[in-house]
C-alpha cells in the first residue's frame, strides 16, 4: 500500500520557562529545552513533577509567566496548526463513526472538500490498520483501537510536532507494548517531532532519542540523557539489549535521586511510577 509522506518534522523549543498557578508558588523556574526536527524526546518523572503542566506550557493552553515556547521560530499557541495531540484519553465523540472522529480535526480546519477529507481520513486509519473499522461507533472498539483513532486523527493533521501526554498509560501491558511499536513504526514512516510524556522508563527508553528527567517543583530539569539504541527497535531485540538495562538503572538512579530531595522522602522509586 502507497502510504502518505508528511510534513517535515517541526524544530521546537521552550527558552526559560517559569510558571507558577495564580499567586501560589513557581512550579518551573528557568526551564529550557529544544528538539531537533524528527526527533522522538520522552519527558520522564514522578507523580507531581508537572509533566502535564509542562506540556500545556508547550501547547499553548497555558501562558508562562517569564519565557517563550517557539515551534519552527515562532510563537506557539493552541491553534498552531504543526501542532498535534494526543491524551491519555482517547476523547473520541461516541456519536460519530470512527471515520468521521478521524475526519472531524478536518472538518474544523477547513481543510479540503468533503470527498478529499473522506479519502485523507481512511488513508490513515488504514495507516494505524483500522480502515475495516471505519462505519464502527467508538463504543464497540477496543481500548487500543480507541487509541489508535485518537493517533489517526491527529496526523490526519500531518503536524510538525506531536505532543502525547501519556498516551497508552491506561492500556494492559500487552497492548500498550504493541502500540509502543506501533508508534516507533508511524514515527518513522512520518517524520514527525515527538514530545512524550510518560512516568514508564522502560517505555522511554524503547521509544526515545533521548530521555529528559524532570525534577520536582519549582527545579526543572534535573537531566538529559541520550539513549544509544540502534533503530529499529523492537521488543524482543531491544529490551533484551546489555545496554538497554544500563539505561533503566541510570535512568532509576536519576528518578530516585529526585524523589529522595522531595519533602515525602520515604516513598520509594519503582520502575513505574503510576
């Protein structure tokens, strides 16, 4: 099948960042990072490092207080159009087949004629392998499937940048390894800029170029690391990799340092942090 080529992956960056809600304390202070365009970059933490914050700082959704967030040089907002998302939640409209949830991000743009829209929108969900589910109501699909509508929708977009704020975290453990590789399999068919949120580090690994560890309020980052894997990946080769459990223990090492400066000190890091 002759899939689709899409827009080249979006340079990003976010320059001293601070933000804090209303009066009460700063939750990030001085915070700065980039990606390179086509580059996968996992945000790894703790529960309360602000991952979801920072990713509403980087859509839009949410203004910074010092700092600008800039996507291909400009200014970022939540109508960028390079910008695409993905929730830990579907939020798929229960009333509209899968074809038009995926059509729907179109319909709102303004993008192309209706007929236009109703081939781009199968083109990719025969890309995330659901075009038979096409006529389906999202009630009687899968959690995975679901998910795999709400992928389908948002590159109907064909963004620049792809922001995913822990998008299989409520899936069982077999599906979200399938859609781990699925995902590697889109990325790089596409080429868009990934930035994702997870609390998973053997996912982070398996998925990223480079892994940022985010400290507790108001520190930031606490630090890079650049994951050395060769591509593609996929499980059984991957995870069973010398170098992919040096990679867990380092990257367990930075998490529990993180969690030993918090104030709650007795809790212990483990390899998930649900």
């Amino acid at each position: 099948m002759n899939l689709i080529a899409t827009a080249h992956g979006a340079a990003f960056s976010a320059a001293n960042l601070s933000f804090g809600y209303g009066a009460g304390p700063e939750i990030f202070q001085g915070l700065s990072f980039r990606t390179e365009p086509g580059e996968f970059v996992a945000l790894l933490g703790p529960s309360g490092c602000g991952k979801t914050t920072i990713l509403n700082l980087l859509s839009g959704f949410l203004a910074p207080k010092r700092g600008a967030v800039l996507i291909n040089g400009r200014p970022v907002s939540p109508e960028t159009a390079e910008l695409g998302y993905v929730f830990q939640s579907p939020h798929l409209f229960p009333w509209l087949s899968v074809l038009e949830n995926v059509r729907f991000g179109l319909r709102m743009a303004g993008r192309l004629d209706g007929r236009a829209q109703i081939a781009h929108a199968r083109r990719y969900l025969a890309l995330v392998g659901l075009e038979h589910l096409s006529d389906e109501l999202p009630h009687r699909l899968s959690g995975g499937q679901r998910q795999r509508v709400s992928i389908a929708r948002s590159l109907a977009l064909e963004p620049g940048l792809l922001l995913m704020d822990e998008p299989f975290s409520a899936l069982d453990a077999i599906t979200r390894i399938e859609l781990n590789e699925e995902l590697l399999r889109l990325w790089s068919a596409l080429g868009q800029t990934i930035l994702f949120i997870t609390h998973d580090i053997d996912e982070a690994i398996f998925l990223a170029d480079r892994v940022i560890v985010l400290g507790l309020p108001p520190s930031g980052i606490y630090r890079e690391v650049a994951i050395d894997l060769p591509r593609p990946r996929d499980r059984p080769h991957t995870r069973s990799l010398p170098r992919f459990a040096e990679y867990g223990e380092m990257l367990m090492d930075h998490i529990a340092a993180v969690m030993k400066a918090a104030p709650s000190s007795g809790r212990i890091a483990q390899r998930n942090f649900a």
